[in-house]
C-alpha cells in the first residue's frame, strides 16, 4: 500500500494532518464533525482551491510514469504536469492491481489509430522499395519478400511506443503532488472541481475499480458536473483489452507469415488449408485465454453494476481502523466525506446507483459494439494482415510471375480479406470466448476451454476459406479488377452484418418497445 499515490493511500492522512494544523485538536468528535460537514460542502460545490491545482500532463509521461509505479513512487511525476484552465481527459482507475494491463490498454487506445496508418505508410514504402528492385524480392525461406511486412512492423510498434499526443490528461500520480502535504491536501480537496473542469472521463475497468470509493466518487462528480439534459462524454475500457489487442497482432503476425511462406513453396490449396487450419489451433491459443479472460471481465463489469452499492465501497482510511502508520489516530473519515456529497449531488445513495449503473452499461455498449471490441481497433490489430498481402500483390507484379496479370485481384481482395473475412471470423471467434468465458477451479479444465473456443471456430474459418476459393474458381474467367472488387464487396457486406446486425435488430427492437 506504501506505494499508491494520493488519493488511494496517503488522501484521508494529508487531509486530515492539514485540517489538525488549522483546526486544533483533531480528536475532538464534535470538531471533526464540524470539519466534516464543511469539507463535504466545499467539496459539492465543485471548485478548485487555487488555479495551480487544475494541472494536466501530456499523455507519454503519464503513461510512463503509471509504468514506474509498479516499482514505488515516481517522486518526479508532478514536475512533467502543468498548470492549465482545462483538462481533455480526466483519467479515472483502481491503484489495486499491476499496472501493465493498464498501460498497454492506454497504448493502443492513444496511439494505436497512429500505429496503423504509420505502419500501412510503412508496408507501402516496403512494398515500393521492392517492387523497384532497390531491396531483394526473395527470402531465404521463399520467393516471396516480406519488406513491406518488416517495414510494416517497425513502424508500427515504433509509433506505438513515441508517437507523440499534445492533450493533456488528468492522472492523479502526476497531478496531485506526492510529498508536499498542503499541496496534496490541496489538490484531494479540489478533485470534484478537477473533473468539472475535465472534458470527457476515461475509465480503466478492472474488478477493483467498483469497490473503491474514490473511483466511485470520481464518476459520481463527473456525471454531476455534466448538469442536467447533458450526456456525459465517459469512455469506458476495460484493462485487459490492451494485452487481448497485442495478442491479436502477435498471432495475426505469425499466421499469416506461415500462409506466405505455403505461397513462396507453391502448396496445393488442400494442403495450405490443412496447415491453416492446424496453425490457427495453435497460434490463437493465447489469443483465447486473453478474450476469455476479457469477456469474463466484461460479464463481471455487468454483475458488479447490478449488484452496486455505495455502502458496500472500500477506503483506505476504514481498512485500516483510522490510524496513521505511526499510531495516530485520524480525525477525519473520506467515507463521511465523499458519501455526503454524493448525497448533496444525487438526494440520495440510491439515486446514484441508478445514474451510474445505467449511464456506465448504457456508455459501456455503445462504444464497444455488440462484441465488446471497438471495430476500428481490431483493424489496428490485424493491419498485419494487409501488410502480408500487399507482399504477395507485389510479388504477382514481378515480370517472371507466372500470375502477373492477376496482381489486382490480391491488391482489392487484400482490403476485402483484411475488413470483411477475417472480421467475420472473429465475431465467431468472440462468440465463442463468451460462451465460454466463465474460468475453471481446475487449470487444466480452463485450458480445455481454450481449446473449446478454436474448435468451435475452426469449421466457420474453414468455411470462409473455401468460400474465398469458391469466389476466386468461379470469377477467374472475370477480369482481375472485377472479381476482386465483387469477392471484397462480398466479404465486407457479410463482416458489417455479422459485427453490426445483432445490435441494430436489439435498438430496433428497443425503439418499437418505447
């Protein structure tokens, strides 16, 4: 616990210290009392106590400085914030678990649209590179180059981890100060002030988030400063979507580098969609346990909302007994505190149950869609996909292939392959990771399940493989132009339905029900 910040360890023991210095003797129940009410009026009204506690940090050293608080206290954290009269994004999230789910939940979420798009520029430039002869069009393993996939790459990841953002985000480890005890009372104090003045709410959802009552009073504050008949700009992510979206590109990578290598070989298609089929068995293993494990996390977001009650909300203070690390008792209580406010805010505990429960399931499934998965981050995640194509295209180009006059078919149907088929088999892919979402007692049932999960999606992969050879028998006699352009078409239309449908037939539904 020594190495949480502010608001989660040392909040109720900075406040408390600076109320004892002005107020006296900090023992007295009737003072406390007196002080207690006061602070939660303060607080209600939603102000920051001086203009230099609404500060902001750009978003790489906060991301950096969320990685250092794995190894204790990043004492330099409030020097990279800043003074500012207005916060982008207000950073809410549990201090309980490690923080590496969370970082690489902010990666992809901040820079991973950039990561995409740098990492296509880069798999052109490859690709152009080779088709021009200036890098080698062969492999040792293959006749077939994969520049425009190592350009891809490189890229990509390099901007994942640099790529700079100029907003200014709000996390309480680089904002509110760590040793100054007036300035960290200052900033606990000014927190609801903070979040009026913050313009849309990012919350990192873990299992331990709706147990915390900061978390809880952060979104409280947030929903009230909105007003009334406005909808509040909150995101909701959860923390393993950042280790299930690098699993993907992992496993995408790796797959479609063995499908190159069958191409460079010249297998039959028989024998390609065996191994395929044997590769995706093995390489979306670790890809199951992850989403698994991520929607297990979102059914348990649902139960915990419908089981939410502010009472039920753990603080440091309480946990342990109102008693400093030295033995001194603390006169002041958060629970009294940000409950009373909540209660000034909403009327009462259960009004505010109501609000966050609904606004947080209602925000939780319009942004992620009926799968839970935003689709533009599975695009990011499985742009390798069309890298590794755009290296076959190229390949179809050079004047001794055999195919050359076909290289347009794999320049369309790679958009098609990339936004329709392997879309439609990840709806699959995720139905499946729900369904058996739910973790076993024994490790060895649990990596069963795994397994389960491939096996119930291996069949609907194998089908749209032959439907892609079905389409590219049956169109060979077309020109290369158009039966690319009908195959893409056909694979995109069968994604946007499958992804989509299911949630447009629930709002219809919705909407005759109203």
């Amino acid at each position: 616990a020594s190495s949480l910040p502010a608001r989660e360890h040392l909040g109720c023991r900075s406040m408390a210290e600076v109320v004892g210095h002005e107020e006296g003797d900090g023992g007295d129940l009737e003072k406390a009392t007196v002080v207690v009410d006061f602070m939660a009026d303060w607080i209600s009204k939603m102000e920051v106590i001086s203009p230099e506690v609404l500060r902001a940090v750009s978003i790489g050293p906060a991301i950096r400085s969320l990685q250092r608080w794995r190894h204790g206290k990043d004492l330099n954290a409030y020097n990279k914030s800043f003074a500012t009269v207005q916060i982008d994004e207000f950073w809410s999230h549990s201090w309980q678990r490690r923080p590496w789910k969370k970082v690489s939940t902010l990666l992809f979420l901040k820079r991973g649209l950039p990561a995409g798009i740098m990492g296509t520029l880069g798999a052109l430039l490859g690709c152009t590179l080779t088709g021009f002869n200036l890098l080698s069009p062969s492999f040792p393993f293959g006749e077939i180059s994969l520049w425009g996939t190592i350009f891809g790459s490189i890229l990509f990841f390099l901007t994942l981890l640099l790529w700079p953002r100029t907003e200014g985000v709000f996390l309480d480890a680089c904002c509110i100060h760590q040793t100054n005890l007036r300035k960290k009372a200052d900033g606990i104090r000014s927190m609801s002030g903070i979040l009026k003045q913050s313009k849309r709410m990012l919350v990192l959802w873990d299992k331990t988030y709706v147990d915390r009552l900061w978390c809880m009073f952060e979104l409280a504050a947030f929903l009230k400063s909105r007003g009334e008949g406005s909808k509040a700009s909150l995101q909701i992510r959860p923390t393993v979507l950042g280790p299930g979206v690098l699993a993907i590109v992992l496993s995408v990578s790796t797959f479609f580098i063995v499908i190159v290598a069958m191409f460079s070989y010249g297998w039959n298609r028989l024998d390609m969609m065996i191994v395929t089929c044997m590769a995706v068995l093995v390489l979306t293993y670790p890809a199951a346990a992850v989403f698994r494990d991520y929607f297990h996390s979102v059914q348990t977001l649902h139960d915990q909302l419908q089981n939410f009650r502010l009472a039920n909300t753990k603080c440091y203070c309480c946990s342990v007994g109102h008693v400093t690390e030295s033995g001194q008792p603390l006169p002041l209580c958060d629970r009294q505190i940000l409950t009373k406010c909540i209660e000034i805010w909403f009327g009462s505990h259960q009004s505010f149950e109501d609000d966050a429960r609904s606004l947080v399931l209602e925000s939780f499934a319009d942004q992620l869609g009926r799968h839970y998965f935003p689709y533009w981050l599975w695009l990011v995640a499985t742009s390798p996909i069309f890298w590794v194509l755009l290296d076959i295209t190229v390949d179809h180009i050079r004047l001794d292939h055999k195919e050359r006059d076909r290289w347009p078919y794999w320049f369309i149907s790679a958009l098609g392959w990339w936004m329709g088929a392997v879309p439609s088999c990840a709806a699959a892919f995720f139905y499946s990771c729900k369904l058996f979402s739910a973790p076993r007692a024994n490790k060895w049932n649990d990596r069963l399940m795994n397994l389960l999960v491939i096996l119930v999606m291996l069949p609907i992969f194998a089908c749209t493989f032959l439907m892609i050879e079905a389409l590219f028998q049956w169109m060979m006699p077309l020109s290369p132009w158009l039966s690319a352009t009908i195959s893409s078409s056909s694979h995109i239309a069968l994604a946007i339905i499958v992804w989509n449908g299911p949630a447009w037939i629930a709002k219809l539904r919705h909407g005759r029900a109203k």
